[in-house]
C-alpha cells in the first residue's frame, strides 16, 4: 500500500479527538497503521503541530486508558501535524497542498480528506478541494470520507451527492456509517453467507418477523440543539437501522466485492414498501423521554421523537408477508442493539404437556452490542417430567476472554478506506433510497395526530402503546438487555 496522507478537516471537534485519533493510535499500536501514515489536522483554531498533539495526548489517555502508553504515543504524535485553516479561504487550500507536498517529501501517496466539520460546510470543502487540485489522481489515489449526517433529507443528500461528484468519481467517495464497522455487523454476513445451515431458513416460510432494536441508556445529553432537529428518525434510522435491516435482508452477492455487496443491499430498499394514508398512523410509533424538554437547546414544546418503532415490508420473494420492526430510543433501559429473528411455531405439536399456547417458537438474537454474540433459542426437555419442555438457548459469544475490548468500529473503517475497499460504506443511490424512505415519515410527522407523540419514562423500553402496538399484530417485543 502507498503510504496514506490522511487530512481532517473539522480536526479541533470531538469526534476526532474521541474517535478518530484514538482509532489511529491503535492501530498504531497493533502494528496495522500503514507505514509512512501521516495525519494533517486542519481548523480555525489556531494550535500548532505541538500543542494540537499535546491536545490530543491527554484526550487519547482519556479515551483509551487502558491501552495509553507514554512513549509510545510519542513515537506515534511525530505522524500528527496542524495547519490553521479557514474553509471559507482558498488560500489556506493552496497551504495545505503545499504542507502536503512537503511532508510526502514528494513521493506519491494516497490522500484521504476526511469531512468532519460542520455538515453545512461538506459541500464548500469538496469545492475548495477540486479547485485547489487537491482531486487530482495523478500522483496517487485521492478519497474523501464523509462523515453522518448525509444531508438532512433526501433533497439535501441528492444536492451533496451532486457537489461530490462534481469533483470525486463515486468509487472516490466514503460515506461513513460506523455501525457497519462493527465486528457483529461484519459477522452478520459471515454467519449468513459463510455458513450453509442458516440461508435455507432465512425466509418466510421459516421466519414470522424480525426486531432490530437499538436501545440507547443515554439521554440526548449535552446534544439538545443538534437533536431537536434531527430527531431519531434522521439520527439513527436513515442510517443505523436501515443498514442493519438491509443486511440482515439482503441476498447473496457474487463475491465479497463492494458494488455486489451495495448493489444486493440497495435492492432491499427498493423493495421496501412504500407507506401511504393510513400506514403513517398505523405502522410508526413515536415517543418522547419524560424531561427531554427541559434539556439545553431543546424548546419548552418540542415535538421530536427520541423513540420510534416503525413496521416495513418488504415485498420480494424471500420476505413477503414478514414485517420488520425497527426500534430505536435514548434513555432506554439498557443499551442493547440487537436484531431478534423470530421464526414460526412448528406447524403441528404433538406433545400434550408443553406450555401450548404461550410455547415460544425458535429464536435468533444478534446481539450487535454490548456482550456480542449470538444466542439460538430452542425448546428441550425439562428432566424427569414427562414430556414437559421450556425455552432452552445455545449461545456463542464472540469474544470469549471479556478483559480485551472489540476494536473500535472506526479502526476498520480507517483502514478500508485506506486501502480502498467501500464494501462498508453507504454508495451515493444507498443513501438516497434510504432518505426516500424516511422523508414520508418525517412529512406524516408534522401533523400532530399521525400518530401523536407518546410519552415514555427513563429508563424503560419506550412508551406504553408500543407494547400494544406490536400485540395487536399478536407479537411482542423481546425486552431483554443483555447478559456478560
Ligand atoms: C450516532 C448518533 O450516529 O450513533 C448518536 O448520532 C448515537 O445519537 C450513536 O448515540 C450510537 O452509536 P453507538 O455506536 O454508541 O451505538
């Protein structure tokens, strides 16, 4: 591999010092940064190259304590440089060319511009880059990874998508949605498409339904005004949740190659049917945490979602007549992502003295996060009593040995879009159709009643009615936070 330049834009913001830089720490210290890396922080503010890397040795010993090694992080700051940067500015674009050409001491590399400032200023950077030359492939692969949000509805996402390809190729482009850099996502293909037991069953003549639940224990926070305008629908379902959907719907692409694998994932979404009329009240839920509006930046009558629960089918031959339910709240009680697939009851029982009625069929939890793993349900004899059964599970934790920590989704995605595999970042008709799907409901949204906003307490799974929404299809939610 070239050696990588890689460019932050955005560089004095938490993300990089929270992810991004310990992210590359890391890897630094798993010997699996590439050699030659070097990273150009850029800014208003005006640090230098020291007191940017002091900034950020005290926030890298924060994040990753566990891990933080003095020297080490010395040997690895010497790769972290600063320039102040205006992105209103083209000079300050001409500078960072010139620090690039100085510190690649004028040998060829792959440049990756990373956008992490303000989403408003996404579309001025990918300008300001392409008239600076900053594009040019002549010397090396040029890439730029964008950071979520990806526009704030489709109109948006359409117009950033148009300001990219003004200047990057798609194949160019890196969208960035981190929950695919986690190791249980990852595993999700593997488990389905690497393993010959799972596929024959994975389909409606097996499966009733599925849950995809990503519950969060933390309120909105310090992040009020952000969130009151994005609420969950554009926060965590355009993105998180409809990834994790498409994989765990999606067909088998020919090989492990990044437009197959985008292309298979893009059909789910095609085939996902659109709501209209009365759907809007009937198959979404909304709720909003008890105290959410006495939050910082939050209005006193603010009627965003901090929890949504959605049914979509999706009308191909595999999932016609299995709803999907997605789900997704802050200040929940507990933080769990997992995806529930519930298969059917066995089509005749013949033993007399199981639990009948309330027998619970087959089950498959991917627990994405914490404690990742997978736990099969099945029902076995209870011993000595008769015929009697109950709810047995085999489960497989994916990291057996709880002291070492998975890596940070960020590591793996750092690293493929250094090499340039897209396979686990969004393509521009992705994110489009992704938008197609939650604009309706944002729009239904605005009117009060369609449906009304529901009000949950802290620390629980959503409001009330969201049990009684999913009993009245005769299904329930599986609350169950996991176990280490
Ligand atoms: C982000 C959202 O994209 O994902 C946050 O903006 C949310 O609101 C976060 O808390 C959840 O990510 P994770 O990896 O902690 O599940």
């Amino acid at each position: 591999m070239q050696p990588v330049s890689l460019v932050i834009f955005g560089a004095s913001g938490d993300l990089t010092s929270r992810k991004l830089v310990p992210a590359l720490y890391q890897l630094y210290q798993r010997g699996r940064l590439p050699e030659g890396t070097r990273v150009l922080g850029v800014a208003r503010r005006g640090y230098t190259s020291e007191t940017w890397r002091a900034e950020l040795a005290a926030s890298t010993a924060q994040y990753e304590s566990r891990s933080f090694q003095t020297d080490l992080w010395q040997r690895f700051a010497e790769c972290l440089h600063y320039q102040p940067g205006d992105i209103e500015n083209p000079r300050d674009f001409q500078s960072i060319r010139e620090l690039l050409d100085q510190i690649e001491q004028g040998r060829p590399a792959t440049r990756l511009y990373y956008l992490s400032t303000l989403p408003r200023l996404y579309e001025q950077v990918t300008t300001q880059l392409g008239e600076a030359g900053l594009a040019d492939e002549s010397q090396g692969s040029r890439r730029i990874i964008v950071e979520k949000p990806f526009g704030s509805d489709l109109e948006s996402a359409r117009n950033l998508n148009h300001a990219l390809h003004r200047v990057f190729s798609e194949k160019q482009v890196f969208r960035i949605d981190h929950y695919l850099g986690k190791e249980t996502v990852q595993n999700l293909l593997v488990l389905r498409f690497a393993n010959s037991i799972f596929e024959p069953i994975w389909n409606r003549n097996y499966i009733d339904h599925v849950q995809i639940t990503v519950a969060e224990e933390v309120d909105v926070g310090s992040r009020g005004a952000y969130y009151d305008e994005a609420g969950v629908l554009r926060d965590m379902v355009q993105n998180h949740l409809l990834q994790l959907m498409m994989i765990t719907a999606m067909e088998a692409p020919a090989r492990y190659d990044a437009d197959l694998v985008r292309d298979e994932k893009v059909k789910v979404l095609r085939s996902v049917r659109p709501l209209e009329g009365a759907d809007f009240a009937q198959n979404t839920l909304r709720g909003q945490y008890e105290g959410y509006r006495q939050t910082d930046g939050v209005p006193a009558n603010s009627q965003t979602a901090t929890f949504v629960a959605l049914k979509l089918n999706i009308d191909n031959w595999r999932w016609n007549g299995v709803p999907f339910y997605l789900r997704s709240g802050k200040a929940m009680s507990c933080r769990t992502s997992q995806i529930v697939i519930q298969f059917r009851t066995p089509p005749h029982m013949l033993f007399s003295e199981g639990p009948r009625k309330s027998m619970e069929a087959n089950r498959l939890v991917i627990q994405v996060q914490p404690a990742e793993g997978i736990h099969m349900h099945f029902q076995s004899k209870v011993p000595d009593a008769g015929m009697r059964f109950n709810l047995s599970h085999l489960d497989f934790r994916f990291q057996p040995d709880r002291t070492q920590s998975m890596p940070d989704a960020y590591q793996r995605l750092l690293l493929d879009a250094m090499s340039g595999d897209a396979s686990l970042f969004a393509r521009s008709d992705e994110v489009e159709l992704a938008w197609s799907i939650v604009d309706p409901i944002l729009a239904a949204w605005k009117s009060p009643a369609t449906p009304r906003l529901l009000s949950y307490p802290p620390a629980d799974w959503g409001p009330a009615g969201a049990v009684d929404w999913i009993e009245r299809d005769g299904r329930s939610w599986y609350d169950v936070c996991p176990v280490f």
